[in-house]
C-alpha cells in the first residue's frame, strides 16, 4: 500500500477557500506560514462546486487552490467531495435519497444524506473521483487522498431491500439455509421466497423508535447491520479504485469516528492505506476514554501509525455544554494522539466558517480573522514543537504484551440480545478492562479477533458474546501454547447467526474455560453483589463489588480464586482459573468494581513480568513507541495540578525541552514529557 511520505509530523486541518472571497487566502496563508502548518484538508464538501449540473465539471478553482497551497509549502490531504450530494441530483433522481430507520424518504438536506444502494450515487461518486484524480494525478501539493468524509447513515429504501436480498442470498444461497440461521420457525416467520426478506426497520421487525436495538428477530438486523457496514464500504471502495488507477503511490483513506457502532472498522481498514480519524472527546471525556479510541484505531492496521485527522483546537458546537479547552489541553490532546501512533495533527477547521451550524465550531483562525488569539497562539507553539521534533517518532511502533479484543460484530449482536439486562453496553464493559491497565501505566493494544494472539502474554476479550468454532480453535490453540485468556459473564453464548451454542454456556469456550454457566441472573443499578477473593495473594484479596449481570457458575476443572458474597448463590464461584495446556484462561462472572480490576490484572500482570512504565497517580498517562533502536516514552499529565512522576526505566532526554529527565520529577499541569530513553 501507498504511505504518506512526510519528514516530520505533518501539521494542519480542513480548510474551505471556497467559503471565502480570494483576497482572505492570502491572508490564511500568511498564518498558517506563523503556525508553521504543513498540510490542508480541501474539497471536502465540494461536490456541487465541482458538478454543477449534470453534463458540467468546473476544477479551475480547485487548480487555484492547489496552486496556492504549493506556492507556500503546504500540502494537500485532497478530498472526493462525496460526502454530500448535490441538490440538483437529488431533485433529478430521488431514486438517491434515504428512507430513515421509521421508514420516511428524506428530503434534500444536512449530509450523510445518500443512499448508498444507488446506482445513481454510485455512479456520479465514482466519476468524480476518477475525474479529479485524472486531473490532479501528478499535482505537486497531492500528499494523500480523502474519500468522502465520516461515512455512516443506514438506509431502508427500495434500493436496499433488493441488494439486501441479493446479499443475503449470495451468503446463505439456499431459502432453506436463511431460515435455518435466522430462526424463522419462531413466530411463524419462514420465508419461501427471497423476495418475501424485507429490512428490519421500525416497520418490520423492530419494536421501538426510541430503542432501535429492540428487535424481534436478532439474527435478521445483524445481518442487516453487517450487510449495511458492507455496503457504506462498497461506495468507498469504488472511489478507491477509481484514484488508485492515477495514482498508485498516493496513500487513500478516510476519516473514521472511533468506536462509531454501524460500520466494522476492522474490515473497513483492509482497504485504507492508512487509518485517520476524527477526535472529539466532550469536555468531560475521561482521557483513558479517548486513549482506548486511539489504540483501537492504530489496533485496526496491526499496529501501524495513523492519522488524527480532526480535533478541534478549543471548542466544538454540537455538545450539550461546548466548554473552551483550557489553556494547555489542546497541546496535551494532540500529543495523546501522537503518543498513541499518529503521524499527523490536523484541526478541524483551519478557518471559522460565517455561517450554518458549525459557524461556532472552533478554529485555529477565529472569526476575528488576527494571529493575536490565544487559540493561535497555542496552535503556533505547538506547530513550532513539532517541527522541532522532526521525524523521531514517525512510524515508530507501541511495545505492547496485553491485547484487549474489539470486534464490531459481537457489539452488534451483544446490544440486540433482547437480554438480559438493557444496562449491558459491550464498548462500557470492554474500556473498563482497558482503564484499569492505563492506570497502573501499562501499555495496551486493541485487537482484532483476525490479530496473531501469540504476540501477547496476555489477550482480554470482556462480554465475548459471539463466538464462533474457529474463534474457540484460536482461543484454545493460543492458552494451550502457554497465553493467559481473559473472559467474562455473557460470552460464549451464540455463534455467527445469534444462535445459543446449545449443550450449556459458555458454549465452545466451555473446555478452555474449565466452567458450566447454569444461568444468568440481571439486577437494576441499585442492587449490587459481592466478590469475595480467596487466593491470598497480596494486594488480590478482600471483598469487592460487582454488579449488573452474575452467571452462576460450576467448576469443571477450574480453580476458584473468588466467590459471590451474597444472594441466594452465596458461595458459588465468581471467578475461576483454569489450566489448559501451558496456559490459563481467566472467567469473570460478573461486572466488577474499578478496584478489583486494578487488582485483578496487576496480579496478573505480574506474574507475566509485565511491568508498568511509571509510578504515578491514574491523572497521569504514559506511553511507549519504540524506532531504530530507540525507545520514547511519553508521559502526559492531564491534570490541572503538579503530579509527582517516577521513572522505572533508567533516564533519558526530553525531546522536547532538551533536559535530561532520571528518577522522580514532577510533571506541570498538563504538562508532556517526551522522553528518549537511554535505558530500557
């Protein structure tokens, strides 16, 4: 695949000339040159700009644009534009707006707004694309391509139905297989004709507008979610093919959205030549939060580096309270991300737009138009520092011994169990796991379940619902050959269709695990039970709260490390070990407190030699990226106080101070510390 050549970490954001009279871009030039950006995201909404009419293509403005960028030693993240189509396409061939969830064609409007089972939006996408790489195929400002912009939006319409048929029928060939995995006995639901198959929307088989995940048939909208996730690809991978004709050493990609639930990243990052995306925590977003969506983005190309490519510089428009970022937080922001694997910084946006509903959306120029802003002048530091760090960290790559498992499927099938308890949110369970390591400082990859195991001591797979044979062959063969298998209540239960493993839960892990589940028992937030630890082991022990769902669960071989404190299954195991080859696969029976996890994997990480990065309180972060040899460890400060911070890995340099940093120090409010290690 194509990379993005770059010499330091690139620098910038979407910027719209095409909102502003001529004589401004020499003005947004000039700062830019004092903010020391390098790269400008354009065209992303220019669809109309470009095709005004049907028969029409007008790229001078765009030649302009380029041209100008050039001149002053900026590069261009060049975007397709098809975001939104244009209003003379859609009153022309309606055939390209959505039908919504309730069933209601659309109207011209917002964006997102194109059905993307329409010949017609596939059509006049596709020669966009084509066109404008065809154009600016050998463009000296062309760094990387942008295919449309935050894909998402599911759609109902006819066009859906058919290829939703199609789709299926290509999956499970024979009406008999259809019925058999999608369970259409129950309620006299079986289908004797393709054509008879219908979206499961709120007029079909969903109950509830405001509870789109309560469905009558589960194993129908999961394969509408993966069929609809397939689909939003399927228009990106047209564009793809069509630029990767013209140029094919220019990297292609799109902007992701982190844990954004219709589309399956994981399959989406098999056709991006590198993974960007957009981060827009809320003033209140606890930092572990937006690590876990950072690594999750780097976790979906195996590690690889990725582009941030929006964040906002101060605040956004669309949150219940849009808060200013503090001074310091936007810098500390991006050097997560950098911390994390991005080898770009970019804003959304470069310049405040006047109007519309993002005119009070931040921006690196403000509406005053003037450098002497404290948003500027932030963003120019930071411009300044990243040119001063060069290209040290490019491409270096996270050492990490513990893998978390994510996969988009199981989310899907987890939230439309119907049961057993609507307080059961797959990505709530999975980032607990993920903040307990990131507060005792240890480094963390999130994995697919496509990811080579074997390269962790330790794999985490929280609520693992969904588990197919060759997902247990996989998790067997990796505990047999000596892995330590975590997993918790809730997992086992169903294969690829939503069909309970039958023979006792949890189902094919039931070996591995060493346990039988007899039941489930769910209990509203304001009851809770116990985890009483029995293994003496130091800081592992005492009496812990857990909550929500509790399997009741029976030895097969496992051993009891903690048992349940109160309730009718006073005694019975809460959580197991079990031996199974050179390995040990861990059971957690229900929703443990914050405390117990800590505990619970710094034991276990322990006796793996799995060692933290530092001592420091949980308001401090650490990172490590690792490139020829050399090893940078990021320490990050999200507090508005002074934090006491100790080494455990020798001394090293300050990239960014040139100091020398060894043993303890105290890290300034929010304060980044990049450190060159001389001692691993």
């Amino acid at each position: 695949m194509a990379k993005l050549v770059q010499s330091k970490i690139a620098y910038g954001g979407d910027y719209n000339p095409e909102q502003w009279p001529r004589d401004v871009w020499d003005e947004d030039v000039r700062m830019f040159e004092l903010a020391n950006i390098d790269i400008a995201t354009v065209g992303v909404f220019s669809w109309v700009k470009h095709q005004p009419n049907e028969e029409t293509y007008t790229f001078e403005w765009m030649d302009e644009v380029l041209n100008h960028l050039h001149n002053h030693g900026i590069r261009a993240c060049l975007a397709t534009g098809t975001a939104a189509h244009p209003a003379w396409m859609a009153k022309k061939y309606p055939d390209i707006l959505r039908v919504d969830f309730a069933g209601r064609k659309h109207n011209f409007g917002q964006r997102h707004n194109s059905c993307p089972n329409s010949p017609t939006y596939r059509k006049f996408s596709v020669a966009l694309a084509e066109k404008l790489a065809e154009r600016y195929k050998d463009h000296p400002a062309l760094a990387v391509w942008h295919i449309s912009n935050e894909y998402g939006g599911a759609c109902y319409c006819d066009n859906c139905a058919r290829e939703f048929r199609v789709w299926v029928k290509n999956r499970y060939h024979t009406i008999d297989r259809l019925n058999e995995v999608w369970n259409t006995a129950f309620w006299g639901h079986t289908f004797t004709d393709w054509d008879e198959v219908v979206p499961p929307n709120l007029l079909s088989e969903h109950m509830s507008e405001s509870q789109p995940t309560r469905t009558a048939f589960q194993g129908i909208s999961l394969d509408y979610s993966r069929f609809m996730s397939d689909s939003i690809l399927a228009c990106y991978r047209l564009e793809y093919d069509a630029i990767r004709k013209h140029t094919p050493n220019i990297p292609i990609t799109t902007n992701l959205m982190g844990t954004f639930k219709p589309l399956d990243y994981f399959e989406w990052a098999k056709y991006m030549d590198i993974v960007s995306w957009d981060n827009y925590p809320a003033y209140d977003t606890p930092p572990s939060q937006v690590a876990f969506r950072h690594d999750l983005m780097r976790g979906l190309k195996h590690g690889q580096s990725f582009m941030l490519m929006e964040q906002t510089p101060s605040q956004q428009n669309w949150q219940p309270y849009n808060s200013l970022k503090r001074p310091g937080v936007m810098r500390l922001q991006s050097y997560q991300a950098v911390a994390h694997g991005a080898d770009t910084v970019m804003f959304f946006q470069l310049r405040r737009s006047r109007g519309a509903c993002e005119k009070f959306h931040g921006a690196v120029i403000e509406h005053v138009g003037h450098e002497d802003t404290r948003v500027f002048q932030e963003t120019a530091q930071l411009g300044h520092e990243l040119k001063q760090l060069g290209d040290r960290l490019l491409e270096a790559r996270t050492k990490a011994s513990v893998g978390i498992l994510f996969d988009w499927a199981n989310w899907w099938a987890v939230e439309y169990s119907s049961g057993p308890s609507v307080d059961l949110k797959y990505v709530s369970e999975v980032t607990k796991y993920y903040e307990a390591l990131y507060n005792e400082h240890i480094s963390v990859d999130v994995i697919g379940k496509e990811t080579d195991f074997s390269q962790y001591d330790i794999v985490i797979a929280p609520v693992l619902y969904m588990v197919t044979q060759q997902d247990a062959e996989k998790i067997r063969a990796y505990v047999k050959n000596g892995g330590k298998f975590i997993t918790t209540f809730f997992s086992g239960i169903v294969d690829e269709h939503d069909l309970v493993h039958l023979g006792g839960y949890p189902g094919p892990l039931r070996d591995v695990l060493g346990i039988w589940s007899e039941e489930i028992d769910a209990l509203p937030p304001n009851k809770h039970n116990q985890i009483v630890v029995q293994e003496a082991d130091g800081r592992f022990q005492g009496t812990y709260d857990c909550f929500m769902l509790y399997d009741r669960i029976h030895s097969e071989g496992a051993e009891v490390l903690a048992v349940y404190g109160d309730d009718f299954y006073r005694g019975e195991p809460v959580i197991t070990r079990n031996q199974f080859g050179q390995g040990f696969a861990y059971y957690v029976a229900s929703s443990p407190d914050d405390r117990f996890l800590r505990d619970f994997l710094r034991v276990i990480c322990e006796k793996s030699s799995i060692q933290s990065l530092i001592q420091a309180s949980e308001k401090v972060e650490a990172t490590l990226r690792e490139k020829d040899g050399q090893a940078y460890l990021t320490v990050l400060n999200h507090s508005s106080e002074p934090q006491a911070v100790t080494l455990l890995a020798g001394r090293g340099t300050d990239a960014l101070s040139g100091r020398v940093v060894e043993g303890s120090f105290v890290a300034e409010p929010y304060g980044v510390y990049i450190i060159q290690l001389k001692i691993i």
